[in-house]
C-alpha cells in the first residue's frame, strides 16, 4: 500500500530545523508554514534521531573510571626492589639481622615439611 501524500511532512520539517532551537519555536515557525504539529512530536522525533545516531556510533564504554592495569609480577622498579622487597627489608632492619636469621631458618623449615604438593 502507498503512503499518502505530503506523509512524512512534519518530521521533515522538524529535521529540517536547527537541533538547537527550542521545540516551542520549531512549532512557532511550522504554524507560519501552516504545518500543525505539538512540542512533544519535536521532543520525541528529535530523541528518535539521537537514539538512531547512537546506534550507529555504535556501543558506548561503560561510565566510571577504567580500571587500573594490574601490577606486572616480573617489572621491577629502576631500583630493582618492588613494594613487597623494600617492606621486607624495613623489616629486617627493624628486627636486627640475626632475629631475621632466625626467622627465615623457621619458614625454611616449614617450607621443606610441606614437601611437593
């Protein structure tokens, strides 16, 4: 079935306005051209087209901040201490060498009755 004539009119003339003027005057200068059309048609066919141009942009990235990238194990700092290096060595430093001696012949010893797992 044809569409009747003069169908597609209105919204043609509603695209044919500047995006940035107001609904009000979009029906304000189709009534000078004797065209009848009410605000929310403006409203709605204008959300139309942003929603029809969205999709062809196509998806969005998702809001908020991206996600910080991971610490890389095997990068070390130009000091060659990561994080976990230098809290160690605080540590020892605060217990005296030979506390940490000691210490560490405990988890060696712990770590060699675990055997291979």
């Amino acid at each position: 079935m044809a569409r009747p004539e003069g169908f597609g009119q209105k919204a043609a003339f509603i695209r044919g306005q500047p995006a940035d003027m107001p609904p009000r005057e979009v029906v304000a200068a189709a009534a000078k051209e004797g065209i009848k059309i009410s605000e929310t048609h403006v409203y709605k066919l204008r959300s139309a087209a942003k929603q029809t141009a969205a999709k062809k942009r196509g998806p969005r990235r998702e809001p908020g901040r991206p996600p910080k990238a991971l610490p890389d194990a095997a990068a070390k700092p130009a000091n060659g201490l990561t994080k976990s290096d230098a809290e160690l060595l605080r540590a020892i430093a605060a217990i005296g060498l030979d506390r940490a001696r000691e210490l560490f012949a405990r988890v060696e010893a712990a770590f060699a009755g675990l055997g291979s797992c």
